[in-house]
C-alpha cells in the first residue's frame, strides 16, 4: 500500500471514532465535504450548543481538509514517479551494471562457447570484476524498422526478403514489433509472435512519400517500453536516407544511449542486385537540389553510429543473398549474447556517465557491446522516450 493511502487511511479512522462522536445529530454520511464543499442544509451541520465543543470540531474539521488537500499532493507526485519508472533506462543501479555482449569472428559469425575468465571490463578505464556471467538463448522482443519510403523503390522487394529471412530465425518465444518508415512514422499497435502475420503485412506494404527515420527509430525506442522480455533489439533495414524527421542525429543518440535496447542495421544500396528494375526509380534531386541533401548522405553513417554504441551489428551489404545471410547473422547474435554483470568500484554520482569497454581473450574475434551508460540512482530521472507526432 503507498504512503498516501496509508495516510488516507488513517484520517478515515480518526474521522469515523473521534469526529464522528462529537457530531451530535450530525448525519454519517460520505466525507466527500471533508476536501473542501461545506454542507448544504442546516441538518449536516453540528448542532452541539456548546460553543467549545463546535470550534472544536471545527479545528479538526479544518485540519482534516488540510491533510487531505496534502494527500492530494502526494497522489500526483506518486503517478509522476511512476510514469517516470517507466522511461526506457538502461540495466543499471548504484550496485549492479548488466552488459549485454556479442562475439563475432572474421566472417561475421557469432561465437560462442566462451567463459567468463574470457573476458575483461573496464569501467572509465578501470578494471571491473565480473560477478555474473551467462549466455542462454532467450527469448527477444525485436522492432522491425522497415523504410518503405520513396527512396526504397527500387530496393524495397529485396528489403522485404531480408526481413522474412530474419524473421525465419526466429524462436517460438520471440515477439516483434513492426514500424515503417515514410513521411510520417508508423507503427503496429502491439507486439505479436504471429510471425506469418507479420510477413503477411510487410508484403503488401508498397513504398512512397519521404523518409523520416530518425523519428521512426525514436518512435521503435519508445514502443520498445512495451515489451515483455528484457532482452531487447531494433532491426534497422534501410538504405539510411533521412529527409524529413523532427528529431535530430544528437536527440536520437541521446535517447539510445539511455534505452535498455540494442539496434542491429542492414544498410541496402540502392543498387541492390536481385531486385527488379520495372519501377522507375527514385529521384530525391527532384526534391532537393545536391548541395540540399548532405544530411541524407550522413544516415549510413548515423546508423552505424547507434549500432556500434549500443552494441549491437552493421551491416552493408549490395545483393539480396548477401543480406539474407546477414539479417541471419544478426538473429543468431541476438540470441546467442552473453550477459556480463559486475559491480562499479566508484558508482559516482547520479546521471554520470560512464564509459564501458569490454575486451575478450580469445584470438581473432569482435567484441560488440554498449560503448557507455549513464549511473541513475533513482528511475525518476532518466530521460522519457518521446513518441513523434
């Protein structure tokens, strides 16, 4: 029970054995009257005679609607705090900092099998020492950033065979989430582990209108709130053109760094091969002269960005066979992470910081993990996803 009811609780008792004794002839009743609306006939009024008794009861009156105006207070605080309970917030606290890590040989191949003395961490440059280790395959909660926008036109039948070929991977468990990119962002009402629904929905999804991915990727980290299991990913496929998102390259890392959730990229070329050339193509300088469009040129570049920081893989690939492999590739990471979790020597103070690195003993591999983190004592101030209008 929280404080605020527990106190309501209290003064309804006080109320009904002392005030209420001291009432005469005054009606039980609700205590509505009691947060601040006085009596509408003379009946509910005290009608002691003796003056001392009815100023009396008029002193507790007056203070019980003090008390309840405070509970008041209190009950908004409180659902403050909770909404706020619910930002997206990275695993940590001041005693336990959780890291989700993949290993990857030279081929892009995930590896597994390793043990925790395997591993190094460092937290700002000092060595931690792990405290929890492990690596199950369990089950994923995954948003599926599909750019179905106009620049995709001639990609977007090979975009689609990637997504089936990652959704293929799949365990029974898994659950995802669909968005789509193009001027507005969109998105599934709720998470599903239908998956034959899903690739029933993105084939008929049919490319158009312009491309605000950075508020589509701001909206997939907000959803990703919703979902059921801690284990979390975005799966970005796009060819990484944005020219008409609200949001900024700095407020979508700001957000990332924050969310408890990796972004996996599959970045197509627009000359995607195994894709038919019937369509007419798109042409963005028809929107925009050259010197216009340098921000949409930087979007590869972001995207690799937001994977590299938040641990999880990027991937740019030129034919459709080359990016099924690796939209596999990025399912099997995703399952197959291991969990390290340590506790900082020097937690520091709220809302720091700090820098992570992991580094592995094993030869001729790739670490992949979440590059930082920010300590936050208390849930109430980490930063609240914003979903795009």
């Amino acid at each position: 029970m929280s404080i605020a009811r527990a106190l309501c609780k209290a003064i309804i008792e006080f109320y009904e054995r002392f005030l209420f004794p001291l009432c005469g002839e005054h009606k039980r009743g609700s205590i509505h009257h009691l947060a601040g609306s006085e009596p509408a006939t003379n009946e509910s009024v005290i009608s002691d005679p003796r003056r001392s008794k009815s100023a009396a009861v008029m002193s507790l009156r007056l203070a019980l609607r003090s008390c309840l105006a405070l509970l008041m207070l209190l009950a908004v605080g409180e659902v403050e705090a909770q909404k706020a309970a619910n930002a997206p917030t990275f695993h940590t606290s001041v005693e336990m900092v959780l890291v989700p890590v993949t290993v990857t040989d030279n081929n892009g191949r995930t590896v597994e099998g390793l043990r925790a003395d395997e591993f190094n961490i460092f937290d700002d440059r000092k060595p931690q020492k792990i405290v929890s280790f492990s690596s199950d395959d369990a089950p994923c909660s995954v948003g599926l950033v599909l750019d179905v926008s106009g620049s995709m036109q001639q990609t977007l039948s090979g975009a689609k065979e990637i997504a089936q070929a990652f959704l293929g991977s799949a365990n029974p468990d898994d659950e995802f989430l669909l968005l789509t990119v193009s001027t507005q962002p969109a998105a599934m009402p709720a998470f599903t582990t239908d998956t034959a629904a899903l690739e029933e929905s993105i084939g008929f999804a049919k490319p158009g209108g312009l491309t605000a991915l950075f508020d589509t990727v701001y909206l997939g980290l907000s959803r990703m709130r919703q979902a059921q299991w801690p284990r979390r990913a975005l799966l970005i496929l796009s060819d990484g053109v944005d020219n008409h998102s609200r949001y900024s390259e700095k407020d979508l890392m700001s957000v990332a760094l924050e969310a408890d959730v990796q972004i996996y990229t599959i970045v197509v070329d627009n000359g995607l091969s195994g894709v038919g050339t019937s369509i007419t193509p798109y042409r963005p300088a028809l929107v925009k002269k050259p010197w216009d469009r340098a921000g949409e040129r930087q979007g590869p570049e972001m995207l690799e960005k937001l994977s590299d920081q938040t641990g999880g893989l990027y991937f740019r690939v030129h034919n459709t066979d080359e990016a099924k492999e690796d939209a596999i590739k990025a399912g099997r990471a995703l399952r197959s992470e291991y969990v390290i979790g340590y506790r900082p020597t020097d937690s520091g103070t709220s809302r720091r910081l700090h820098r992570i690195r992991v580094k592995s003993k094993a030869p001729n591999v790739h670490v992949h993990a979440r590059s930082s983190y920010y300590s936050v004592e208390d849930a109430s101030q980490s930063l609240t996803g914003v979903t795009p209008q």
